[in-house]
C-alpha cells in the first residue's frame, strides 16, 4: 500500500518524498531496501528485528561484520562464516526468507571462556545477516539523528488526527457507501475537526455589562 501511494503521488502530482516516516511495521528489509536502493528515499522508520535476546547471551550487535571477507567476528576473536568446506553441489547462500546465516566453528565454541555468553545451550553460535541489510543500517543511523526525531513528532501529529477522527468524532466506520462516499465524509468530518481547532483559535471576550 505504502508503495502504491508513493507511486500513484509520483505519477498524479510529480512530487517524489525525499525521505518517509512510518511505523515499525513498514521497517522490514524489504521495503527499507526498496526506498533506499531503488527510489533514493531516507528511511524515517524504525527497523523491524529481533536482534535482542531474552538470555544473558550476547546481542548481535556486539559481532562485528567484516564486509571485505563477508564473515562476523565474535568478541572472542573467532571468525563465523556460512560454508566452512567445498560442496559438490554449490549450496545458496541466502534461505527463502532472504537471510544469509553464518556459523561458528564448534570446536572454538568448545575452548572459548566467553562460551556462557556467547552461545548458552547451544553447540555454536549462528549469526543471521539480511541480503538487505546495507539499507537497514542506513535506517539505523538515521534514527539518531535530529531529523529523525522531527520526523517522528510530525508523524505523530497526523497519528493523533485521525485517532480523533476515531475516538471523538465517531468515524470508527464509514455510513456512506463506496469510494465516493468514503471520501465525501472524510471530507466532512475534517472539516469538524479543522473547525474544532479554529474555535479554540478566536479569543473569547469578556461580557459587556449593559450601562
């Protein structure tokens, strides 16, 4: 849908965003890699990912991407790669969700002290790596930087417009029927709602008493 609108902004008025706030739920790789790569727009949008971990174990954050030998280096010095020998049959390095996952060796696992950390309960540590994540670590960045947070108070804004729209106003569903409908009564109910905010504006003026 986000897609389409941008298209459809493009096409009608000639305007292409130079950057886009949206929630969490527009933060997937996917659609960050389609901004980024593909339309030249600044991700405004937190990323969606399960980098955190419910155990004691360390973040994925803490293994540092080496991007010249495409390999992670854990804390402990030791490398995580996806193919550890030669196969017959070449097997893909990205799974069907578009990740690539690499691998610690089992037996650096075994000999490291910061094993506890590093991989609890498992024989080794697996680090995923999205094939899109070049523009998930653009939103990242972007993310703390003051033209973020201003994104995120202006969108915000809109958010509560059309939460009062809902709550206040009562437009939880549409009477009028099809899209015509739809957009004469959005129409009208922010046309309340622009003159519910003009009433606010004009200054209300003490009573005249009669001489």
């Amino acid at each position: 849908m986000q897609r389409t609108m941008i298209d459809r902004t493009q096409e009608r008025f000639g305007i292409w965003p130079r950057r886009l706030a949206a929630d969490t739920g527009y933060g997937d790789a996917a659609n960050l890699a389609w901004l980024v790569h593909e339309h030249g727009i600044e991700p405004h949008i937190p990323v969606f990912d399960h980098v955190g971990r419910r155990t004691d174990s360390f973040q994925r954050t803490a293994f540092r991407y080496d991007h010249h030998n495409d390999l992670f280096v854990c804390p402990g010095g030791k490398q995580l790669v996806q193919h550890r020998r030669d196969y017959a049959i070449p097997r893909p390095g990205v799974d069907k969700d578009g990740f690539m996952r690499y691998r610690a060796s089992k037996h650096d696992c075994d000999a490291c002290a910061l094993k506890p950390q590093r991989c609890p309960g498992q024989p080794m540590r697996k680090v995923a790596r999205s094939i899109h994540e070049g523009a998930r670590d653009l939103a990242r960045d972007l993310s703390k930087t003051d033209a973020y947070v201003t994104s995120r108070r202006e969108r915000k804004k809109v958010e509560m417009l059309f939460a009062h729209l809902k709550r206040i106003l009562k437009l939880d569903r549409l009477r009028l029927r099809g899209p015509n409908g739809a957009k004469d009564e959005f129409h009208l109910a922010a046309a309340a709602q622009n003159l519910r905010k003009l009433a606010k504006l004009v200054p209300i003026l003490p009573a005249i008493t009669p001489a």
